[in-house]
C-alpha cells in the first residue's frame, strides 16, 4: 500500500492522507446514499407524478410520460448532490467528486426531458453533455480555461467572432428553446382543448395562434440570449421578403386562407365537404398548409387550403347536417304505377338510415325509352357514413318488393325488321 502511495506521489498526483481521506470517503458515501435515495424518489414518486402527468396533459402527455420516474430520479440526485456541494468547502478531490456525479445527474436528467420532447437523440446528448463539462468545470476551478481554449478555435469577420464556442452556445441555446417551444405548446394546446368555453373550430384556431405566437416570443428571446442587434437583420428582412413575395407565395397563402377559413368557420373538422365535384370525405384536420379529407375508401386526401378559397366547395353540415339522396329508378309501362310508387316509399321507409322527418318523396321525372323513370328522395344526417349505402340498401329492399309483387323491371329492347330480303325456297 505504501509503495502505490509513494508511487502515485512519483507521478505528481496528490495522494489524500489522513483526514482529508477519511473527508473523501464520507463525500463518497454522501454521494452514494443521494444516488440512491434518487433511485427510490425515483420508484415511489415517479408513478404517481406520471399518473398525474397523463391525467393532466391526456395524450399531450405522450413521449414525455413513460420518462417521468427517470426525470424523478436523475433530478432527485441532483437536489441532493446539489445540496451536498454548497454545504461546506470541500478539498478539490471531493469537490471534483461531487461536481462529476451532479454533472451526470443533471445530464441525464436533461437527456430524458429532450427526449421526451421528441428531439432528436444527437440534440438530447448534446445539450446533455455541454452541460455535464460545465457543472464539473465548474466544480474544479471554472469555465475560464475552457471558454479561452473554445473562444481562440474560430475566426474573426469584421466586428463578427466566429469561434467554436460561438457555436456551441448557439447550437445549445436553439435546442433549449426548440423544447421550450414543444413544451409550452403541449401545456397550452391541453389547456385550450379542455376549455368548455370553445367550440372544436374555435379550439383549433386558438391552438394555431398560440403555436404561431410562442414561436414568435421564442425568436425574440433567442435573438436576446444571443446577443444579436436587430438592426444587422434587415438584409435578411429584406430577402425573406423576396423569398416570400416570389418562392414562398403559395406557403404564407396556405397559410392565411387556413386562418381565414377557422375565423369564418365555413369549414370545420367533422364537415362532410365536396371540393371541385370529385373530391368527397370527412374533414379530418386543418392543417397550417393543407385540409386532411378522409373518404369512405379510407383514403386520406390532402388539399390546399387556398383551394379551398378558390373552387367551389359543397358542405353537406354546414347549417344542417341533412342531406338528401337521389336515387333513380325505372319501371315499365305496363306495371301498376301507384302500386311501383307505394313500394318505392315503402322501401325508403324500411331502410334504417332513411329520416322519417323530413319525409321520403318519390317524383315521377320522365317518360323514358325503356320505362317511366322516377327519383326516390330520401333524407340522411350521417353523410360522413357514405351516401352509395343508402343507394344500396334501397335498391336492394325494393328489387325485392317488385318480386313479391310481379313487377318487372325494363330492360332495352330493340325490334329489328328485315325489308327487302329474299324470299326463301
């Protein structure tokens, strides 16, 4: 023991003795018993904390929930190991000791917050292991050496100094406020969706506008943690306006007409629509570039929201969410007309999507080639179910009525008369 001792000393390490060994092995054990005191905070703090988390946020709650014990534990031991460094002057060793386990601590802890975010891994360990080096450089004598040795890494360019540990804190700072913005925008989107005060158009748009604002308030807390003059944006200002004025036009159009189209309320989610007489379905989500329509094909249609603006758009729910369905039929000459009409109503009345108010109505509308063409009027108020159902289940119901009743549905015929043909022998 002796021996490794002197030889440790040899090396120019500083080798604790006496009481500044019994001080580093009660520091040790201080640090073992705050990391496992995080551990059990950890296992019976965390399930409640995320139980209250879900109920609270629901499935805003999403991604950052399962990490919540982790979050518990990890900043559990950092209070205590934080408490345990201010609680006195260690001796360097013990301090670097403490300062290693509060950096990894706080890292981790870090690294589950942005994860749960749903940033990217690269992003959660580089903000995670910045700040590690600085809460253990700052636990061993300071930033100084460090910020010196980043700071002579980089470049000037006029009254610009482009360095590495420009870089870094740029890179950090963006990343903190890209989680600040997620997180704020989970808090504030639960807050408006659980608000009885909105309608769902109403929650939608509210949601927009504060995404739209937080982003805003971000830049500008951003442009001040970084020290950035506004005034050396204004060629930027400047290009952005070109960029939106020539490539940029049909985005910040979208972009408005979605606003326009939640203030106005012409279009809400839930709408049955049909766009330009082709496109037809159930509106899913307003987006900020585009409306997700669901067909019953379960196609998923994606349509500008200036479209919308533009073409012609029929919304079966927009006052009323009756809509009523054509469905034509022909019968032959010879049948028993009212007979043809009173199963004809009495197939619409029998079909369990058909509306008793308003009522069914059968109009005559042609004498055609084959038969006497009528149109069956029926009333639904789920057209988001489809109207080719209800075509369907008609039909079907009074094919067999006219069987049961011997009518006889048309079907083209064509006399062909032979003139001037030979006669045979």
């Amino acid at each position: 023991m002796n021996d490794a001792i002197a030889w440790l000393s040899a090396q120019g390490l500083a080798v604790p003795r006496g009481s500044e060994a019994t001080e580093l092995a009660i520091v040790f054990g201080l640090i073992v018993a705050a990391l496992a005191l995080g551990a059990l905070a950890g296992r019976w703090l965390g399930p409640p904390i995320e139980a209250l988390w879900r109920r609270r946020l629901g499935h805003h709650a999403e991604g950052i929930g399962p990490r919540v014990p982790f979050v518990v534990r990890h900043g559990a031991a950092a209070l205590l190991l934080a408490i345990l460094q201010a609680a006195g002057q260690w001796p360097p060793l013990a301090a670097g000791l403490i300062g290693f386990f509060l950096g990894a601590a706080m890292a981790r802890m870090a690294a589950q917050i942005l994860r749960g975010l749903n940033l990217a891994r690269w992003m959660a360990w580089s903000v995670a292991f910045v700040l590690f080096v600085a809460i253990f450089s700052h636990s061993i004598g300071g930033l100084a050496p460090i910020n010196n040795t980043l700071d002579s890494i980089g470049f000037d360019l006029g009254s610009w100094r482009f360095s590495l540990l420009r870089v870094i804190i740029v890179l950090v700072t963006v990343i903190c406020l890209l989680a600040a913005i997620r997180l704020v925008n989970r808090l504030v989107g639960h807050a408006i969706v659980s608000t009885s005060s909105f309608d769902p158009t109403q929650k939608l748009l509210a949601q927009k506008l504060a995404g739209i604002a937080t982003i805003t308030l971000a830049f500008f807390i951003g442009i001040d943690l970084l020290d950035i003059s506004l005034t050396s944006l204004t060629v930027f200002s400047g290009a952005l306006g070109l960029a939106v004025g020539f490539g940029l036009q049909k985005t910040v159009g979208n972009l408005i007409a979605g606003i326009i189209l939640l203030l106005d309320r012409s279009i809400k989610p839930g709408d049955v629509i049909v766009v330009a007489d082709k496109d037809i379905g159930w509106v899913n989500k307003i987006g900020v570039r585009a409306v997700s329509i669901i067909t019953r094909d379960g196609k998923e249609h994606l349509i500008p929201n200036e479209d919308l603006m533009t073409k012609p758009v029929e919304n079966w729910s927009y006052t009323d969410r009756n809509v009523r369905v054509r469905i034509p039929v022909t019968v032959p000459y010879d049948c028993d007309l009212p007979l043809a009409q009173e199963l004809m109503l009495r197939a619409a009345a029998e079909s369990p999507r058909v509306l008793d108010m308003p009522k069914s109505n059968v109009w005559l509308s042609k004498f055609g080639e084959i038969g006497i063409e009528h149109d069956i009027l029926v009333w639904i108020n789920d057209p988001e179910s489809g109207v080719g159902s209800v075509r369907s289940d008609v039909l079907n119901r009074l094919w067999l009525l006219f069987r049961d009743n011997g009518i006889v549905l048309p079907y083209p015929r064509r006399d062909v008369h032979l003139v001037g043909t030979p006669a045979s022998d």
